[in-house]
C-alpha cells in the first residue's frame, strides 16, 4: 500500500510540475509572439484577432484594425487610433466592446461580433472589459511595461479640438495618437482652444482659447503642463513672441481689440491694452484676429478681419506707437492671417473676403501682388525645402500651394471638408492638414463619436513630392480639430 501511494504521488507531483511548466511556457510565448501582457493578449488573442475578424489576414475588411500583436494593435486603424495610452474614454476600441454608458459611449456593432456563426462566444464580460480600460489608462504597457510615450525625444505632432478641449499628440512615425490630453482650465463648459504654437526656442509651446480666460504653457519634451496665467474673458484668437521667446502677444477678437502681453518666463501678465486708441475711426477696428512679429522683433502686425485692414505696432517702447497700413482692397477684403516669409523678405495676408493672399514688402509695407485661391483662404505653412506656401481654404474644401520665391500658384487640390489647420513635417516630406467636417457643407459621417458627443473631424497629409494627398491615411479626430503643429528640429 505505501509503495502505490509513493507511486501515486509521484506520478501527482509529475502533473503539477508539467501543469506548471505549460503555465509558464504559456506566458512567455504571449509575450514573445504578441507583445501582450498575459491577461490582455489572453482577451484579444482569443475574442478578437480570430479567423475573419481582427488578425493578419482578415484586418482589411475589418477596419484594418490587427489585434494579433502589440505592435500591430498600436498602429492603429481605418478610423484612427484604437488604443491612445492614458486614455480609455478617448480609446474608440473600448466604445465598440462596451454595452454599460457608465464606462462610455456604446458603439455598434459591438464586438466581438460574428453574425454568422450563431455558436461563437458571447460579449466580453464585465471583468474583461475592465481589464482592457484599466491596461489602456496605465499606458497600454506591452509585456516587458515598454510604452509608446516612453521616447521623449521621439518626432511628434499636435493636433488641438476645438470643440473638445483636446490636445493628441501624434507619433510622427506610426501617426497615431499617443497621449490625449485636456486642455482649458474649467471642466462646466468648452473652452475652445484655438491656436498652438511653439515658442521661438522650441522649448514650450502655448494654446490660447477663444471662450475662456487663460493662457497655457507647455513642456514640448515629454508634454507636461507647466502653468497658465489669467488674461481676462475674451475671445483670444492668435498669438505671437517676440524673438528671444520671453513675450508673448495674444489677440482678442471681440471689439474693441485687445493685446494681452505675457510674460512667458513667469507666467504673468505683463501689461494689457486695447488698441482701440490708435484707430482714427474705431467702427472700423472690428475683430483683429491674425498677428505676426517682424523678424526684428520691433513690430507686431494684426489682421483687422472685420475692419479690413492691416494694423502695424511699434512694441520696441511701451506705450506703443501704432498706424494703419494702405490695403488694396478696403471693405471687401476680410483679411484673416499673416504671415512672414522664411527669409523675411516679404508677409503674406490670407484673405477671406477676396479669395487670394495678397504680398506686402516687409519694409515698406507696400502692397506687392495678390495670388488667387479656392475659396476662404485661412491658415498658412512654409515648406523651406520645396520654397512652397500652403493655404488651406476652408469653404473650398481645399490647400492653394504656391511657390513663395517666384509668387505663382502652383495648383488648387481638393483635400477634404472644411480644411483648417495645417502644418509640415519636412524630415518625412508630410504636410498635414485637420478638416473640421462640422457637416456644414457635406462631409463624411464620423466613423465613432468622440467622448464629448458633436461631430468628429479628421486629419489627412499631403505628399510634398507628388503634391496629392497621402493614400490611405485618413485619422479620425474628436469634434471641431483646428490647429497642427509639428515638432520640429
């Protein structure tokens, strides 16, 4: 009877050692063939990159959504980013799996979906649910706890929502999101962020809000907010700094106009002024909205957008001197922004009311020629490398491309609905370009909504070699996308 049961226990203790080493075994090949954490590769392996549905050979008619690896699944999809590290309630992939509103917006169908095979497993239950937020707010970690924000040297991009109070950062390479971050300092009501910019010294860059009260700095290196400094309500449009990066001038829409002039090192407002005094008639001081220091740094121009007109400041003494400068055009124009050329030579003024950009000298200030665009020319990009100007015009559903040296438009190209921001990344030869699609006039529907409801925009890029847009990439974004900026070296 003991020899038997030595037996017995043996050959018990000879299954649980096997059991265990499968267990094991099991583990590394998760991480080693998909790059998932256990518990996560365990729920997307299985439930979804199954045959004719989210893996290698069936993603195309699947949204081109590949959930067989870590890798795959970051490089995102047809709609955009699926999974955005940090961020579940901006993850579209947790939309489509839940069914419960308290963990956010259901989309259909949900998945996993099978509608031809009656017998295939039910919903993801509750826990696995969870789990799969709760992995994605930790940073969607692979298995070794590598993440996609860990690089802060890594090329990035922005893109601002406006009807969203949303910054994503873009990885440049795989161009997806790779952080979502809030933006506006007052959770009650949207603030619209409106315009990102870098500093002069790349160092930080700053949003500016045309339904709020603050002004925010950020770390460009890893995205940090670093602070905000109250410049009243208003409807604060555009800014500029001065050369050594340590003032900033941010315009205010409404009428009569304002400057706030902040002091960018501290954060604190360093005087605010309306210009309204250095207008012979203020009736016709309406809405400034684009501004542009001089290479110099002794001037601040200002778009009069409402007021047709260009207004020039002195801001190398305080207070400043102001005057008007002569337009081609008055009471038709609608002049919307400005813009130095890289050498400096010359400023651009994109105007809405005429469809053209007109050229000014930027020493006399005389009017030089104007180019013609599609309709309601907005924002501005310089590509150094190709010597082209970029202009998207927004009722046009196009980008004008010029060449800024000879002062000739190269082509009008239709690029999407409502095109507003835009900016060029030169080391991959991009230029990306987010279109509103408020549906407006016409548009795609959206592919998911967004966390904050409203109709989402998108972004799309144009290939500065062939001059059309980029095949097959179209990002979907949250509601009302408005700014791009590129990191740049």
């Amino acid at each position: 009877m003991k020899k038997t049961l030595i037996i017995i226990s043996g050959a018990l203790a000879l299954i649980l050692h096997s059991c265990t080493w499968r267990k094991a075994d099991l583990q590394k090949d998760i991480c080693a063939e998909t790059g998932f954490p256990e518990d996560i590769g365990n729920i997307l392996i299985t439930r979804c990159a199954t045959a004719g549905c989210h893996n290698p050979q069936s993603k195309y008619a699947a949204a081109n959504l590949d959930c067989s690896s870590w890798n795959e699944l970051m490089n995102g999809a047809i709609g955009g980013t699926a999974i955005i590290p940090f961020s579940s309630a901006q993850s579209f992939l947790v939309n489509f799996i839940i069914t419960d509103t308290s963990l956010g917006t259901p989309q259909l169908p949900t998945m996993p979906f099978n509608p031809a095979n009656p017998d295939a497993p039910d919903l993801l239950s509750l826990d696995e649910v969870l789990k799969i937020i709760n992995w994605i707010n930790d940073g969607a970690p692979d298995c070794n706890g590598n993440r996609l924000t860990d690089n802060p040297d890594r090329d990035k991009f922005y893109v601002i929502n406006q009807g969203c109070d949303l910054l994503y950062v873009f990885d440049a390479d795989r161009r997806v999101v790779m952080r979502s971050l809030p933006l506006g300092a007052n959770n009650q009501f949207i603030e619209s962020p409106h315009m990102i910019r870098f500093a002069p010294d790349k160092k930080h860059y700053y949003v500016s809000f045309i339904a709020g009260r603050y002004f925010q700095k950020f770390r460009t290196s890893d995205d940090t907010f670093i602070g905000q400094v109250d410049i009243t309500p208003g409807s604060w449009n555009t800014f500029s700094f001065s050369p050594d990066s340590k003032y900033a001038y941010i315009i205010d829409f409404n009428t009569p106009g304002r400057i706030a002039v902040v002091d960018c090192e501290n954060m604190t407002p360093a005087s605010q002024f309306s210009v309204n005094p250095f207008n012979p008639d203020p009736g016709t001081f309406n809405s400034p909205h684009g501004s542009a220091v001089s290479p110099n740094g002794q001037f601040l121009y200002i778009t009069m957008q409402l007021g047709n007109a260009l207004f020039k400041l002195d801001i190398s003494d305080f207070p400043p001197d102001g005057q008007y400068i002569n337009f081609t055009t008055p009471g038709t124009a609608l002049p919307h922004e400005i813009a130095f050329s890289p050498v400096g030579d010359v400023y651009f003024v994109t105007c809405q009311g005429t469809n053209d950009v007109k050229i000014f000298n930027a020493v006399t200030d005389q009017y030089i020629t104007s180019i013609p665009t599609a309709v309601d020319p907005v924002e501005m990009v310089f590509s150094t490398q190709k010597k082209h100007l970029y202009v998207t015009c927004m009722q046009g559903n196009s980008v004008t491309i010029i060449n800024y040296e000879t002062k000739t438009k190269i082509k009008d190209m239709f690029i999407g609905y409502e095109p507003h921001g835009i900016d060029v990344d030169e080391k991959r030869g991009l230029i990306y370009v987010a279109c509103r699609n408020t549906g407006s006039n016409g548009g795609p529907p959206p592919h998911h909504t967004s966390s904050c409801g409203g109709r989402n925009g998108y972004l799309v890029a144009i290939d500065q070699n062939t001059l059309e847009r980029k095949p097959n990439f179209k990002h979907e974004l949250s509601v009302d996308p408005y700014g791009v900026l590129v990191r740049k070296p």
